[in-house]
C-alpha cells in the first residue's frame, strides 16, 4: 500500500478534504495544499511511522 486518502477538515473553514499520500515521498512529508472549498494555503505535515500508519497534521500556513 504505496497510496493512501487521507481526510481532515480545512482549518479556515472546517470543510472535509480528502487528499491522497503518496507513501514513496518519503516518511516525513510537508507541503502546502489549497483548500477546495475557501482555496487558502493549508500546511501539511505528514508523518509515516515504521508500520505505515499516517500521522496527518493540517493547519494553517505560517501557525506554529
Ligand atoms: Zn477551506
């Protein structure tokens, strides 16, 4: 399972988003997306742990 959807809500207007991890990026993967609904910069963070569980962090670009 080189793919896997992963959904979370938009942190701006709270609208489920589904968005597809490529696993073959790498275990530790960051990137911005736009939301499909508001279109603002959503900062992902994504961390894949040794079993392949996806650990999804989204917020907005620039928090934290
Ligand atoms: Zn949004």
């Amino acid at each position: 399972m080189l793919e896997s959807d992963q959904e979370f809500n938009c942190p701006y207007c709270a609208a489920v988003i589904s968005i597809r991890v490529d696993q073959t990026g790498g275990r530790r993967q960051h990137f911005i997306t736009d939301c499909e609904v508001c279109c603002r910069p959503i900062e992902v963070e994504v961390d894949i742990d040794t079993d392949g569980y996806v650990n999804f962090i989204a917020k907005r670009e620039g928090e934290g």
